[in-house]
C-alpha cells in the first residue's frame, strides 16, 4: 500500500523526521510517501495558524486523491482532519488521535506532553470524545526547532514530563507534536510508562483501515462534496469540491 505522510506545515525538516518515524513503524510492503505544502506556517503553534495550515493541507492532499492507499496526517492539532475525511477517497488518519486511541488500549487513561500550551490540546481529545480517559497534559519549555536541533536536551524535559504525568494516574503518555515523532524510540528505555508516538500509532491504524477495505460513507456530513463552486483554489482541490 501507498501512504501518504503530510505535513501540514512548512518546515521540511518535521516532515523528513516524520516520514523517518512512519518508515520505521510500517509493514513490509508499505510505502510511505511524504510531502510538504507549498504555503503556510513555518511551524503551527496559533489557531490562526491552524487554520491556515488546514487549506494548505486539504491542497496538498488534493493533489495525491487517487494516487494513494491511506492518508496520515503529519501535524499534532490533527489539522483539517473531519474535512479530509470528507474529501478524500481513502481513509485519513490523524496522528495525535491515533495516539491518544492507542493510549485507550493501552491502559485505563493517558497523558500527553506538547510544546508550549497545553489549552488547544485539551479542546482536540475533547474534540475527539476521550476527555474521560485523559489523565492530564503537560506543556515543555521548548520549540520544535529545538526539538529537531537538540533532541537529547529536550528529551531531558520531555522524561521529566512523562514522570510527572505518570504520577497524575497516566498509564501512558502521547508525544503530541510532529517534531516529537520518533521520540518514543529515543526515550521509552527511561519513562516509567508507554509512550505512544503519533506517527507510528497512525500508521499502523491507516494499515488497518486499508485493510478492513471499508466503504466511504454515501449521506451524511461525511459523504464526498459534489457540485460546490469555488473561485481561485487550486484545480486538484477545486475538482474533489465539485466531485
């Protein structure tokens, strides 16, 4: 299968470390596919930027609809996920849903540590109906840049998080932050509890939904648009809107 990784970002190096942490969570036979928008924020970190990132992410995708299996989404907030569900015509996965399902399976409640601000993040598991099951969040003093550029420093920061969430009743802790993928790997060795990488729980979620081989829904707010007009988007995203 043909899986696409995108970021929802413009930084290219979060979209390489990515694509490095889904090539080392897939089957054999998988093939990740990774790409970067061609506008937008530098790094999500506003909802204003959010929201920006969410056009330049449904181009994006727009531009491999047909040409791949699955789609994971390479952004922490989960960016534009309910309307690529709609528009794509294949699953979409999220990665920081992914996790946080994962999370559920893993144990009795989860944690989830991020960059900075913790407030978005408390909005999306409660967008994604699994308040109940969170045990707390925790926000660190660095950037994803920092992240990218000294991994072991803020791997120091992220452990102690991870502790301190674990003595909150975390049974496991999401690394919520696209520029966190692969961190897992790095730092499991010392948590006290699982952590739970978004980009590997989703891709092996996309994985299985490609395997279950589930039709897309026909009615509903998640049927395909069809018949909508638009005015200067680009022709791949324009097409999927007019159906």
């Amino acid at each position: 299968m043909r899986l696409l990784v995108a970021n929802a970002n413009t930084t290219q190096a979060i979209t390489e470390a990515c694509a490095a942490a889904a090539r080392a969570a897939a089957s054999p036979g998988t093939e990740i596919v990774a790409a970067t928008p061609r506008f937008g924020p530098a790094v999500i970190s506003s909802r204003a930027e959010n929201v920006i990132a969410g056009h330049a992410l449904l181009e994006l995708l727009a531009e491999h609809a047909g040409k791949v299996d699955a789609c994971l989404l390479a952004v922490s907030h989960d960016t534009a996920l309910e309307a690529a569900r709609q528009m794509m015509p294949c699953p979409v996965v999220g990665m920081t849903e992914a996790a946080c399902l994962a999370g559920c399976m893993v144990g009795g409640r989860f944690g989830l540590v991020t960059f900075g601000g913790i407030e978005t993040y408390r909005e999306l598991v409660a967008r994604h109906g699994l308040s109940s099951r969170l045990a707390g969040l925790a926000g660190v003093a660095a950037t994803p840049q920092e992240a990218v550029a000294d991994p072991e420093a803020v791997g120091v920061k992220v452990l102690a998080a991870v502790a301190d969430l674990a003595a909150q009743g975390a049974d496991s802790v999401v690394l919520a932050g696209a520029a966190l993928a692969g961190f897992d790997r790095l730092l499991q060795a010392r948590a006290p509890v699982a952590l739970l990488d978004g980009m590997a729980c989703g891709v092996r979620m996309a994985e299985m939904l490609v395997a279950l081989r589930l039709p897309k829904p026909r009615t509903g707010s998640y049927a395909a648009c069809a018949g909508r007009a638009s005015l200067d988007l680009s022709p791949a995203l324009a097409a999927l809107l007019r159906g």
